[in-house]
C-alpha cells in the first residue's frame, strides 16, 4: 500500500479501531497507545499489507497488543466505565443501550471482543477468527453463547423493571 | 436448507450475525410466519445486537503521514531534457559562431591586400561618414545578379567592423593598379606627386610610415564631412575627381597607403600567402564610384566598389557568383598654404 493508501486507512479506520479498543480497556489512554501502535506498525509494514486488508490487519495487531498489554498489567478485567462521549449513542433507547452496555460488561473478554468487532465493525465469522486467532466455526460457537447470555441478562433485566 | 423447531435457534442467531444468504433469510422470515410463537424470541435476539457508539480519535492528524507528490516527469527524464538542451544550445552556439568566423576570414583572405592605415589614422581622417556612405553604397549596389549573396553580407561585415572597413580602405592600391581604370590610376599618380612634393615641402608633418606617401595631416576641425556626393554606380566610368586641386593648387593628402599595413592589425589567422590577387579580366567592369564632397574642408572623400572574379577565367564566363567584391575608400582634403 502506498502512503496515500496508509493516510486513507488513518481517515477510515481510526476511530472505529479506537472505540474497539476503548471497549476492549474501558482506559482512555490505553486505547489511544494501542491506536497509535497499530498505525505504527501498519506503515511499518505498509509495503508488505494489502491496502483491501488493511483494516484486518489493524485490528488484528491492535488486539494482540490489547492481550499483551493486559497480561504485562496483570489486568484482563475490563471496566464498565466509558467515556462520556459513549453515551451520546445511536440506536436503541438509551435505557436499552445502557442495559445492553452492562450485558455487555458481563462477557467474558472474548466473548466480549467477539460481540463488538461482529457488531460494531462488522467482520464476518471468517475475518473476527483471522484477527483473534479462532476458526470460523469456533468465532460462531462463541458468539452464539454471547448472544444467548445476554438475551437472557435482557429478559431478567426487563422482568426486573 | 430445513429449519425445525429444534434448530431455530441457530438459524435466529445467524440472521442477527448477518450470516445467512438471501434465499436462507427469506426461508427464515417464512419459518417465522409459519410459528408466531417463536416471533418474540427472534426480537429478542435482536435486542442484543449492540449499536457502535459514536467515538471519535480526536488524533488522528498525528497518525497522518506526509505524502510525496510526484513531479509531472520522473527525475531521470528532467535529467534527460537538460542535457538535450544543453547539448543543442552549444550545438546552435557553434552553428552561429563558426560561419561568421568563417565569413570574417574569408573576408580577409578575399578583401584584405594590404590594410592601409592603423586605427588611428582611420579615425582622423573618417569620423564616421566613410562606413556610413560604405554601407550605403554597397547595400545599394548588392540588389545586382550580378553579386552573390554572400557579398552583401560581407559588405555588411566591412561596414561594420572597423577592422575590416580599413581593410577596404586600403584596396584603393589594386583599383588603381587595375589596368580598367587607368584614368584613375593616372590621377593617382599626380596626386602622388603633388604628395611627395608636399611632403618635402613640409618636412615636419607627421611621418607615420616609412612608405607613405602624404604625412599631411588631416585637419580634423575642418573635417566636418557636411557633404555631396554623386553615385557613378553600375558603369565603366572612371573616378571623376574633382579638379580642385588643380583648381587651388594646393596639395592634395591621400589619407591611405596600401603599403602602410601594420602586422599586428592582421587576425593571426589569415596569412599574406592567402591573398588571391585576380588578374584584371576581360570581363564587364561594374565597378562603383561613390565621391562626397566636403564644402567646408574642402576634402573629397571617394568609395570605389569593383567587382572581380574570384577564380579562373572559366568561373568568370559559368556566371556571376564567382565574384567578389573589392571596395576602396579614400580621401583628398586641400588646405591652404
């Protein structure tokens, strides 16, 4: 990829690999240096990355940095504190999104990275077990779980209410 | 593919993942029709899909790298392109240099017998009207068939270039010695006289040469060249002077001598034994005589432009571009005693 290929990925990818790891450490600071490293390495490696997987490939550096970072603090619990700026959300109602955050919480941290890169960026079975290291059928399985997890946390939230 | 009531629920699963064809998703949203119950539980799911927040990386310009505009061509091809240039810039410098060295050359090999005078000396007794009515004449004269092209530009060199104007000036010696104007030879030869009479009555004038014949000087307050003059061109006629020295009895100064030529005035490239001298032929005479009359200082200035053969006598009678052009110029200037 050329440097303008490099400068397009820093224009598309940039925040949502932010918000990824933002969620992922629930740290501010943490997310902005996984950020930064990502890109680092990306233009690093700029000749030898395809500019089609670019956004793969960033993902898939910043979240095993995210992991390394995490076993060097000996800290793989993530928080349920966002940023302000996170609530400003669209979708759902904010009561809904807010229960949805805690269900969220509740995950494990791969099923959690697992929940967010399906559905906040999107990527396929395929794609979220080139960046986590899983085979597709492994990506499915546990999304499955996750999914049943928190339809269950919703319907005892909402029997709560 | 069959969903049941046993496998539903990975097939709802699916459809939240976005993970089913279109043809799958469609036989879903039937299967869904078919059980109402199992409606709610597929909302349900979907509930669970989370909506990315809106955050913004606030630093993304820190991660922008600068990028490198290509020229409009590569390096190497500006390279190229100077080098053509610079290659046809000498190449076209050399082009216009080494043709008017030539020109200058051949000039002085043609023209140049024996230059009469040193710069000095053409300065005093011409200032400035001799090269003037030179161009003139030759200019005028050129638009013959007879002259071949390159002759109206060395006469524009001769006029010119001072160096070569003297040059021309001393060609009066081969105009006089030229058996085709023996009249003018003949007063030549009186002026001479008058000359060496002049000089012996007058021995503290400036001797500039050994050889000369006048060393009068040349008054160059009364030289004011407000003057007269009549174009005899294109005729056999002689030089028609005037008769004033025989008329004030005066003697007459010859400004010029042929013989005066001063080695270090030569270009170092044109050699004595270059000199063509060309036998008088029978061919028609076109000489040119040009005579200005200066009232004030009672001087006559004379510009006589003859045309001759360049080579043998064969070139002569093929056509006129194997001639060349001699132009002399001289000067009587009278003063009382």
């Amino acid at each position: 990829m050329t440097a303008e290929d490099y400068n397009d990925c820093v224009r598309q990818y940039a925040d949502g690999l932010y918000r990824f790891m933002l969620k992922s450490t629930g740290q501010v600071e943490d997310a902005r240096d996984l950020v930064q490293s990502a890109f680092e390495k990306l233009w690093e490696h700029r000749k030898e990355v395809n500019a089609s997987k670019s956004k793969s490939y960033l993902f898939t550096i910043a979240y095993h940095k995210m992991i390394d970072l995490g076993r060097k603090n000996g800290r793989i619990e993530f928080r349920a504190f966002l940023p302000d700026q996170i609530s400003a959300d669209r979708g759902p109602t904010p009561r809904l999104r807010q229960v949805l955050e805690d269900a969220l919480d509740r995950l494990n941290e791969k099923q959690r990275t697992l929940v967010m890169l399906k559905d906040y960026e999107g990527y396929s079975y395929e794609e979220i077990g080139s960046i986590t290291g899983m085979n597709a059928g492994q990506v499915k399985i546990t999304l499955h779980r996750a999914r049943i997890l928190l339809k269950q946390y919703l319907v005892s939230v909402e029997n709560v209410i | 593919m069959n969903i049941t009531r046993n496998n539903y629920e990975e097939y709802f699963l699916l459809s939240i993942d976005r993970e089913l064809s279109a043809d799958e998703q469609e036989a879903l949203e039937s299967f869904v029709r078919r059980h109402p119950d199992l409606e709610k539980e597929l909302d349900r799911l979907k509930q669970t899909v989370n909506f990315p927040p809106e955050i913004i990386f606030d630093n993304k310009n820190s991660l922008l790298r600068e990028v490198k505009k290509r020229g409009f061509l590569p390096v190497y091809w500006i390279r190229i392109a100077a080098s053509l240039i610079i290659l046809l810039a000498g190449a076209l410098i050399l082009l216009i240099i080494i043709p008017s060295k030539n020109i200058s050359h051949g000039q002085t090999a043609d023209r140049i017998i024996k230059p009469a005078r040193d710069k000095n000396q053409i300065k005093k007794s011409s200032p400035g009207m001799i090269a003037d009515e030179v161009k003139n004449a030759v200019r005028g004269e050129d638009s013959g068939p007879a002259v071949k092209s390159d002759h109206a530009v060395n006469s524009d060199h001769t006029v010119k270039s001072d160096y070569v104007v003297k040059a021309a000036s001393g060609m009066i010696a081969d105009q006089v010695r030229n058996p085709a104007t023996d009249q003018v030879k003949n007063q030549a030869s009186d002026l001479k006289k008058n000359q060496v009479d002049y000089a012996k009555a007058n021995p503290h004038s400036s001797n500039q040469d050994a050889t000369q014949i006048s060393n009068g000087e040349t008054n160059e307050k009364n030289q004011q060249s407000i003057a007269l003059g009549s174009v005899l061109g294109n005729t056999n006629k002689p030089l028609q002077l005037p008769d004033l020295a025989k008329e004030t009895a005066l003697p007459s100064t010859i400004n010029h001598q042929p013989s005066t030529i001063s080695s270090t005035v030569l270009p170092s490239t044109v050699q004595p034994s270059t000199v063509n001298r060309q036998p008088p032929t029978n061919a028609p005479d076109e000489s040119t005589s040009i005579l200005v009359f200066d009232n004030k200082s009672k001087a006559v200035t004379g510009f006589l432009r003859k045309l001759l053969p360049r080579s043998s006598g064969d070139d002569v009678v093929s056509g006129s571009h194997q001639k060349k052009i001699s132009v002399s110029i001289f000067q009587f200037s009278m003063s009382k005693q």
